[in-house]
C-alpha cells in the first residue's frame, strides 16, 4: 500500500475498534463469573470484580493511550465514566489482576489533579508494597482473584500491577516504589527468561523449582515486549538495570524475528507452528518492539519485524470493529503444552486494546 492510502486504512480500523471497544468492555464473562461464584462470595463482592479485572485493565489502558495521542475529551469521559461506575459498585480485593484498572486511573487521576481517582490509587499501591503475598526471595507472587497460586511468578505480573507501582512511584515522587518495579523486573527475568532463546516462560514456581509445562505463550510474552518500554519510560534510569532490561528486551525480539509466522502473525505458542496465530499477541509484540525503536531502545532494522505483522492484523479486524482471533484468558498450563493449544478465541477487551495501541503506534511512526 502507498503510505497515505496505508495511513487511512489504519485511522479507518482504528475507529472501528474504538467503536466497539465499550460493548465488549462491558460485557459480562460468564466463565469467569461463574468461577467467582464457586469461591462463595457474598453477591455484591462479586459483582464487584465483574468489569474490574486484568481483562478491562489493559483495554483502559489502550484508551488512555489513545486519549494521550489525540488529547480528544471524549477518550477521556470514556474512562470517566468507568472509573466512576466502579467507585459507585466498589472495589473488589486487591490482587495481581485487579491491580491492572489502576495503571490507567493513575494516568487520569494525575491529569485531572483528581484526589476521587488518585486517592484509590494510592491505597492500592500501599497495598502492593505491604500487603501483597512475597515468594521466595521477596517476588509479587501471582495471586489472582480465583486462585492463590502459592509460590508462583507469572509474566503477567509485570504488565498487570509492577507497571501500576512504578506510576504511581513516579507520580507521588516514592523512590522506593520504583526500586522494588525494578527488582521485580530483574528477579522475574532471572526465573522467566530462557537463556537460549531468549523467549519468556509463562511461569516458575518455587514448589519444585520449575517453569511447569516450559511454554513459551504468546500473550505472555507480549506482555514483557510491551512492559520494557514502558516501564523504562515510566521510571528512567541508566546503568546496570537499564543495560539489562534492554538486552532481554534485544534477545527476545531477535527470537520474535526467527519464530514469526509467513503471515506476519505470531503463533499462541511462539515455537510451535502447528498452534492457531493469535491476534492479542501479535499487536501486543508489533506494539512493543515498535515503541522500542521509537524511544531508542532497541535498533531500527526491528521495525520492519513490527510492520510485517501490520496487514493480517488489519484483516482480523472485522467490519463491526471486533477484533478476531484473539485467545481467551489463559491460566497457567501446569503440566502440558496441549492446554495453550486448546484455549478458545473470542473477542476480549484486551484485544480490542493490544490492536489499538499497534494501530497508534503505527500512526505515531508515520508521522
């Protein structure tokens, strides 16, 4: 495509999956629900975690984001509005996931010098620092809203709350917010990242001291290719943490570039090309590696990995703006590679979210 024709696609998709964004935003998770209620929670608690999960977490976030680029009011009363929802139902407990929301409620809360939106936020990052269940040598263990998950490290973990805390070290001037982001990017690489491809395990555990099924999921190693640069953004620093976090970021995408589809898309299971391609992971890692080279983290010739993926991504966008082929929430896969394979696809607010940062993104690298 020319790039003035490729650059109006791109607006036209992007509208789209704004669009489309709320119903889905809103739209209730029955599985999810339903586990929810096996833990026998009183019904308002559970009515409480029903659009305040990890899930709407990263699609705020990708509306702020938007807001951000565009500074267009209507972005912002969006997020408005379902922050205010949320304060009127309550929060449900803090864990790994329902940390996610407050990542964007901390951006808004700081743009409107909002005490309503930042005095929520500021509990919440107290409560990840004193509060929040430690693994062995003190990492965020991966409680979430259903599950313990005793001893656990996820990648997820990183993208869901340590982002959160960074910001909000940034935003109340809490160095030790940002140092203890910092040492959880280091020990989570230290038991996630594979040193010989430089891919990520979903998760390890110190019960055993193993990285269970040893799977190298999609989404979620999207996550550690989107929070590098973020954080990095978020908390500047130089030196030793800096030079780390960079080259596990140089190492993974140099592996991205080896296991990328012919399509442009990435499979749920990186190394495994008998498994579906998946969309939210595609953006996520298009998304990531093209904010790396933007912000000059990582070198240019990376770009052209980020831009292949561009055009099916445009196609699994459909005509009512839903994103297409996009995984369902995945839990761990404890014993078997099989369990990533068989995850169902379904539109999810963090798809609509993922494509529409790429899209930005995309945008953002044309101007």
């Amino acid at each position: 495509m020319e790039k003035n024709e490729n650059r109006a696609e791109i607006e036209r998709k992007l509208s789209r999956l704004i669009d489309a964004f709320c119903p889905i935003l809103y739209e209730d998770d029955e599985i999810f629900l339903k586990n929810m209620e096996g833990r026998n929670l009183a019904g308002d608690d559970v009515r409480r975690y029903q659009h305040w999960e990890w899930t709407q977490g990263v699609g705020v976030y990708g509306l702020w984001k938007l807001f951000e680029k565009t500074g267009e009011e209507k972005y912002l009363d969006l997020l408005v509005k379902y922050f205010d929802r949320q304060l009127d139902t309550g929060f449900p407990a803090l864990n790994v996931n329902t940390a996610a929301p407050f990542l964007a409620m901390s951006y808004v809360g700081e743009h409107l010098h909002s005490e309503r939106y930042l005095g929520p936020c500021r509990e919440s990052a107290r409560q990840i620092m004193e509060r929040f269940p430690r693994t062995e040598e003190g990492g965020l263990q991966h409680m979430t809203s259903d599950t313990l998950n005793d001893q656990e490290l996820w990648d997820d973990t990183l993208f869901m709350s340590v982002l959160f805390l960074a910001n909000m070290g940034r935003i109340e001037r809490k160095q030790a917010y940002i140092d203890e982001a910092r040492y959880q990017f280091l020990l989570h690489a230290k038991y996630l990242a594979d040193r010989e491809t430089g891919l990520w395990y979903h998760g390890w555990t110190f019960h055993g001291r193993h990285n269970f099924a040893r799977a190298f999921w999609g989404r979620g190693n999207c996550w550690i290719t989107i929070s590098i640069p973020e954080f990095l953004q978020i908390a500047p620093c130089s030196g030793p943490v800096k030079r780390t976090l960079t080259q596990l970021l140089v190492n993974q995408v140099e592996s991205l570039r080896k296991y990328q589809s012919e399509s442009g898309m990435w499979h749920t299971l990186i190394d495994d090309r008998d498994s579906y391609v998946e969309a939210s992971a595609s953006c996520g890692f298009a998304y990531g590696i093209l904010r790396a080279v933007r912000t000059g983290l990582i070198d240019r010739e990376y770009e052209a990995v980020a831009r292949k993926a561009l055009r099916p991504v445009l196609e699994c966008i459909g005509g009512d703006g839903v994103v297409h082929q996009v995984s369902y929430g995945t839990a761990m896969g404890r014993e078997s590679k099989e369990f990533y394979r068989s995850i169902p696809i379904r539109p999810m607010p963090y798809g609509q979210a993922l494509a529409m940062l790429f899209l930005i993104e995309c945008l953002e690298t044309e101007a």
